[in-house]
C-alpha cells in the first residue's frame, strides 16, 4: 500500500520575500502573490495576515523602545487630531454626496416606474384602440359584403325587368305589326 503525500507547503520565508518585493512593486495583493508562488489562496492569505500582525508587533516595541519627550507626544497627537478632523470632513463631504446620490437614484427610480406606467397604459390602450379598430373594420367589412350582396341581387332584378322589358317590346311591336296587317286586309275587304 502506497501512501500519497501532499504537496509541499509554501514556506512562510518564501512568501515574506515574495510579498516584500511585491510590497516594493506597489502590486502587493493575494491574487499578485499566488501569480507568483501558486499554491492555496487560502494559505496566502493566512501568511498575509500573520505579516501584518509580525509588522504591526515590530512597529508597536519599536515605538515603545523609543523615549519620546512630552512635546513630541502632544505634537503627534496634535497632527493626529487634525489628520482626524480632515478625515470627518472628507467622511461628511462623502457621505453628502452619497445622499445626494441616493436620492438621484430614487427619483430615477421613480422616474422610470412612472415611464414603465406610461408605456404599459400606452400599450393597454394601443390595444384597445386595434380591438376597437379590427370590430369596425369587421363591421365594415359585413356591411360591404351586404351591399354587395343587394346590389348582385339589384342587378338580377335589373336583367330579368329588361329582360322581360325587350320581350314585351318585341311583342308590341309583333302586335302593332299584326294590327297594320289586318287594317290592311279590312281595308282590301271593303
């Protein structure tokens, strides 16, 4: 039976010089750090973390290792203030804009369920007007075919009247001729 072993580890070291030279690059950054070494993301984070707290430890005892005067402290927590003062104001300046912001958004918001509004009463009533449109156009339609129906049997009507008008014509006119021949033949008679 063989037993599988896992890669190996990213050494801490590795990733110390890694991160430092990537610190120097401006490009520090999980994703630029695993670029570079491969391994588990996760990994890499946990070394970052554990940089920062080794760098901030360092910072604090070399701080504490050094003797300040009283008027260097008050200095530093003068600038301080003052850096947090600037940083209030830039905090109210942006949260200003935000609600300016937000409230832009809500009325394009407003604005455009009113224009969703709009347009499905547009379209409602576009439909209403086609529906009213297509009855119209099917009544019209029955009225012509009516009218055209009258008019076929009008003009049925029409050639049976002349029909019967050029008969009755043709009958007249054998009569009238009959009438002249007997008048004739009275006329001989006498």
């Amino acid at each position: 039976m063989t037993i599988k072993h896992g890669r190996p580890g990213i050494p801490y070291e590795k990733f110390v010089e890694v991160w430092e030279q990537l610190l120097k690059e401006n490009r520090a950054g999980t994703n630029a750090a695993h670029d570079v070494l491969g391994g588990s993301k996760n990994t890499i984070a946990a070394y970052r973390e554990r940089y920062e707290r080794e760098k901030t430890a360092k910072e604090i005892s070399l701080i504490k290792s050094v003797e300040l005067t009283e008027a260097v402290h008050q200095a530093i927590a003068g600038i301080k203030v003052k850096e947090i003062a600037i940083l209030e104001k830039e905090n109210t300046q942006l949260k200003s804009r935000i609600d300016e912001h937000l409230v832009t958004l809500k009325e394009t918001e407003e604005k455009l369920a009113a224009a969703q509004i709009d347009q499905e009463d547009t379209k409602t009533n576009a439909d209403i007007e086609k529906l009213s449109l297509e009855r119209k156009l099917a009544a019209a339609t029955g009225s012509i075919d009516d009218l055209k129906r009258r008019e076929q049997k009008l003009l049925e009507k029409y050639e049976q009247q002349l029909e019967r008008y050029n008969q009755a014509k043709q009958e007249a006119a054998v009569a009238k001729k009959e009438v002249e021949m007997l008048r004739e033949q009275s006329k001989k008679n006498k």
